[in-house]
C-alpha cells in the first residue's frame, strides 16, 4: 500500500493566485512519506486543496450534496466556465461577440475534477447562464462577478483503501479582492487515487456551505480539542436526560440550529428530548455547531431557523441590517465571561480596571499587579467571536483595544485555552473565554490524554489519522486546567452568577430573523418553561429563571 502524507494542520492565512493558470489542480506529485515525518511538504498539499476546491466556489457552486447526482446543466456549467476562467486559449470569441468552447473541453475537465463522463449534445441552463450547443461547441456569454476561492484549513477524518482516499476538507470561502470578506465556512469530501507512478488525483464527492460537527475527534481540529461528539444525540453522548418524558416534542417539519460551540450542549439536549424519530442520524442535518460568527452569517442568508448564541458585535447588526432581516433575542440561560491564567501563575484575581490596563497595554508585567517579574502575555479572539465581542462590549467598554501581536492571537477558543494552560514557559499569558467552555469542555478534553495514547498504540503506521491525533497529544501532554480569576474580589462561581455580584455575567440567547418554520416560537417557549430550565441546568449551564423555582 502507498502511504500519503496528509496532516491536519492549521494555515492561518492562504491567498490564491487569479486564475490558477500555473496549476495543475487536480493532479500533483505527492511526497510518499510516512506520516508523522516532517520531510513531507504538507503545506504545499494543503495549499494545492484550496486550489482544487476553488475550482468550484469561483464558479458560485458552493453546495454540490452528491456529486453523482449532478444534472447535465450543472456538469455543463462547471465545464464551461472553469475553461473560461482557467484555460483561456480554449476560449474563441463568435461573430455575434459571444464566446465558445469545444464541447471536448468541457467533458475533459467534467471528467477531470468529477470522474463522470458526459457526452456534449445539448444546450443547458444554470441559474439564468445559457449554454447554446451548436455544431460541437458551447456558445455562451458571461458576466462579470465577484469571485470567490476557499482557503483550506485542515484536511481530516481520511480513511485508505488499497490506493484511495477519502478525505473530508473544511476552510473559508472569501473574495478574490477583498480576503476579509469572508462568505463563511465550508466542508467538502474528496477522494484521491494514485497512478504507478505514484501521481495523485483529486475528484470530487461533495461539497457544502456551513461548518461540520465532527463525529469522531481522530485529532483531526488540532485547534479546536473540544470532542463535540461527547454532545451529539446521534452517538454515545453525555448529554443529560429529564426525569420525566417533555411536554412538548416536534414530529416533523425540525427547525435546523445552530451556534457557539460553548451552548451546542443546550441545544443538542433540547433537540435530542424534543425531535422526535426513529432515526437519531436523521438530526444531523438539523443540528450544527459552526461557532458564533459563522451562526449569526448563517441566520441572516436563512441557512438556519434560530442560533443560540451571545450578543452580536455591531458589524452582525449591521450585516443583519444590509439584508433587511430583524433580529429576535430570547435569553434562555446565562453565563459567566471568565479571565484565566496559568496553572502556576500565582495571581488569583484582578480589578478591571487592571484587566482594561493589561489588554491597553499600560500593564505591562505581572509585578505591576503583585505577581513575578514577568511580562504579561494577553491573548486575544477573532472579531466577531463571540468571546471578543463579550470582551469589547462588557469589559472594554468604549475602550477600543490595540490589535494583537501574531503571537497573542488565537483563532480558537481551544489553542487560547491550551496555549495559556500548557505548563512550559506560559505563565506569562492571560486569556479569556466563558465559564461553561472552561470548566467542562476543555476540562473533558484534558482528560482523554490516555485514550489518545491507546488509540495511536492501535493505529497503523500508514493510519493517515495518526499524525494528527499525535499531534494532538503532544499538545496536550503539558496542559494542566487553567486558573480562573476572580474579578474585583470575586469569584465566577455559579451563586455568584446567580446573585449578580459576579462583573462579568452573560445572557446566552436564542436568536431568530423572520423563519417560517412552524416549530421555532413554540420550542423556545418550551425552553422557557421549567422543563426547560430544568433540561438547561443539567448540562451545566444556569438557567434565567433560577429564581423562580
């Protein structure tokens, strides 16, 4: 069997060339190396998949569920206009000032990136772009468009069979001109079969908008550590059950949720008491967990019926308003915006006023607030996440705070965690995040450093898993569980939560734009209700209406 190098890794950045005319996209020299070696040059192999995926999202087609069920029209779109864009000395201009491809062409590259055969024989249509047939060539006239290409993150969750793999893609889609304007996630699967020469080939298999719980850890997320699987209702979970069957369920007709990756425990409960069938994998499509900023992108292009989420920053108002949606907040369980430091860090709490001064830069070393001399490390989220909105918003205030250095920036709740709680040479670092997050689901994923090391022990050598569940462990090898802080002399214990003497207490909200789903209102309501509540409490959360009982 031919061993690929395939690692899970993080490419924080990734701008693609224009027209990728430079590049073969589907095929590429593979080094055949085993995994776990560093003389494999992942990066390029990371790099080459963002290429490949981008053969589709700059032709608008962001959701292709099952490639062999793609229509004639659409395999005749894609073939048309990837020769436009990519091989232009293919294109001719007619006399009309249209233009033409050979039919040869667009079966070529249908061939080339879906392994289907078409036979060019008739004009097609697909989303108002015509594709006249006449005399072995495509007659057609494009317009001019924003492009857009994916950027891939991490490939993972690849399975070998004798000399293929099938491997699950996911990453952003952004535009061409503007990389900051990010349409949102995506996740695609993509399979490879290798040549005696050992040349790779990529095909398609599907690819989706939107993000995808994983449903098993394998290390794949390095970043992320949360095993979401330990809450889904379609696997062996640790989800909560009531004591007496819900007064309330849905039969059919299930909204779809979403949201941030510290509530997914609420709503998954809620759907695993409520959605009833006899098919728990069924709720898959219902249920996604593609954290805050992507869920709130989510609501507004109507991908989902309601998120459960943290307040919004004022560019998700703002995108809400664009698109002429109104928003709905609906508190239905609250937590606490925590400050945490190193195990070994001897502070135990801060004002915050010296919090505001440490992330101003005006406190600059631990000695400042009667810790060692040390410099102080403070870390930071993405905008629009929802622990950096609660930062800006419920810490900062009005105080705008200076951007990070590269090495204060976390892209994920999980590294921000680990990055401060590895015990190495991180007593310097501060960061933040809510107290759900830290307490249980990081704490989980702390705990599973021996089932790792017994998973990688029962791999193959040539398990593409491996390097990515190794990497993993190593990680968390020096974790210990970070410190919390107190904040002006308290601590974010649930009575304080509870009592409001806590600074820093948040309301997370079920949030809705205007769905026709029939069910929404009345499951939050349910959720509202002291079942509800009840259900809430029980995966750790606090419930809003505590006081009641």
């Amino acid at each position: 069997m031919k061993k690929i190098s395939i690692l899970c890794l993080l490419i924080l950045s990734m701008l693609i060339s224009a027209f990728c005319e430079d590049v073969e996209a589907a095929y590429w020299k593979f080094d055949i190396t085993e995994p776990g070696l560093e003389d494999g040059d992942y990066e390029t192999t990371i790099k080459n998949m963002g290429i490949f995926i981008s053969n589709f999202t700059e032709l608008d087609m962001y959701e292709i569920p099952d490639v062999s069920k793609m229509t004639y029209d659409e395999l005749v779109h894609f073939g048309v206009m990837h020769n436009f864009i990519n091989n232009t000395k293919r294109i001719k201009r007619t006399e009309d000032g249209r233009f033409s491809v050979e039919g040869k062409y667009v079966a070529e590259s249908v061939k080339k990136y879906f392994a289907l055969d078409i036979t060019p024989s008739l004009s097609a249509e697909y989303n108002g772009f015509k594709y006249d047939y006449s005399d072995g060539n495509y007659i057609f006239q494009p317009e001019r468009k924003e492009i857009y290409y994916a950027a891939v993150k991490y490939v993972y969750d690849a399975t070998v069979k004798d000399n293929y793999t099938i491997a699950m893609v996911t990453g952003e889609i952004y535009n061409s001109i503007n990389p900051k304007d990010v349409r949102g996630e995506f996740y695609a699967y993509a399979g490879i079969s290798f040549n005696e020469e050992n040349e790779g080939t990529w095909t398609l298999l599907s690819l989706h908008e939107g993000s995808v719980i994983l449903n098993d850890y394998e290390g794949a997320r390095v970043a992320e550590y949360v095993n979401l699987s330990f809450y889904n209702p379609w696997d062996e979970n640790k989800l909560p059950q009531l004591d007496s069957p819900a007064s309330f369920h849905i039969t059919g007709d299930y909204p779809r949720l979403d949201g941030a990756t510290s509530i997914y425990p609420i709503y998954a409960a809620v759907a695993n008491e409520v959605y009833v069938t006899n098919n728990k994998e069924e709720l898959r499509q219902y249920l996604t967990c593609s954290r805050t900023a992507e869920a709130y992108d989510r609501l507004i292009r109507d991908k989902v019926d309601v998120i459960f989420v943290l307040q919004p920053s004022d560019e998700q108002l703002q995108s809400a308003k664009n698109a002429g949606k109104e928003l709905h907040f609906t508190p239905i369980a609250k937590s606490a915006f925590v400050f945490f430091v190193n195990n070994r860090n001897p502070i135990s709490g801060l004002s915050i006023e010296q919090i505001q001064d440490i992330y101003l830069k005006k406190i600059t070393n631990w000695q400042e607030v009667g810790g060692e001399n040390r410099k102080i490390l403070p870390f930071q989220r993405p905008e629009n996440s929802g622990s950096q909105t609660a930062m800006l918003k419920e810490v900062m205030k009005a105080e705008k705070l200076p951007p990070p250095l590269q090495e204060e920036f976390s892209g994920e709740m999980g590294s921000m965690y680990l990055d401060v709680a590895a015990y190495r040479d991180n007593e310097e670092s501060i960061g933040y995040s809510f107290r759900f997050y830290t307490e249980e689901m990081m704490r989980n994923t702390l705990q599973r450093r021996e089932e790792l090391t017994g998973r990688i022990q029962n791999m193959q050598k040539n398990d593409v898993r491996r390097a990515g569940l190794q990497k993993a462990l190593e990680t968390l090898a020096d974790a210990k569980p970070v410190k919390l802080l107190s904040v002006n002399g308290v601590a974010p214990g649930k009575d304080n939560i509870i009592n409001g003497t806590y600074p820093f207490t948040v309301d997370l909200f079920a949030v809705t734009a205007g769905t026709s789903n029939p069910h929404v209102q009345d499951l939050i309501a349910w959720m509202l209700s002291p079942q509800g509540q009840e259900l809430i409490e029980k995966t750790g959360h606090i419930g809003v209406r505590i006081n009641d009982k």
